[in-house]
C-alpha cells in the first residue's frame, strides 16, 4: 500500500493561513472606525392611522358564546 505524501502539507497550510490573514487585513481596513463612539439623536415621527383613534377588539372563535 503506497504512503500518503504530505511533503507538500506544511506550505500549504501555511500559505493557506497567510492568504486568510491578508484577505481579513483588506475587508476590516475598509471600515472607518469613529475615534468618539456617541449615538446619534434621532427625531421620532409620528404616525397617525386610521385605526389608532378607534376602538377595535378581536374576536377570537373560543370566546364567542356557546350555541
């Protein structure tokens, strides 16, 4: 039975780990990291439907009266 070769295993497991670093050092340089983290004030709007002003009740069929 013919031995595995794994002469070849260590370049590539390293070269595969040195392209996951580089390729991880490109996608996070791209985003802009904000020196002072503070939220933004945001103005609530308000809404108004047609059924906020209504009284509305649902009638589920197990608390309708018995026939």
């Amino acid at each position: 039975m013919p031995q595995l070769d794994t002469s070849t295993w260590f370049i590539t497991i390293l070269s595969m780990i040195v392209t996951l670093f580089i390729m991880f050092q490109l996608k996070i340089s791209k985003h802009y990291m904000y020196l002072n983290a503070e939220p933004l004030t945001t103005k609530l709007q308000k809404h108004t439907t047609p059924w906020e002003t209504k009284w509305t009740k649902i009638y589920l069929p197990l608390s309708l009266p018995l026939q």
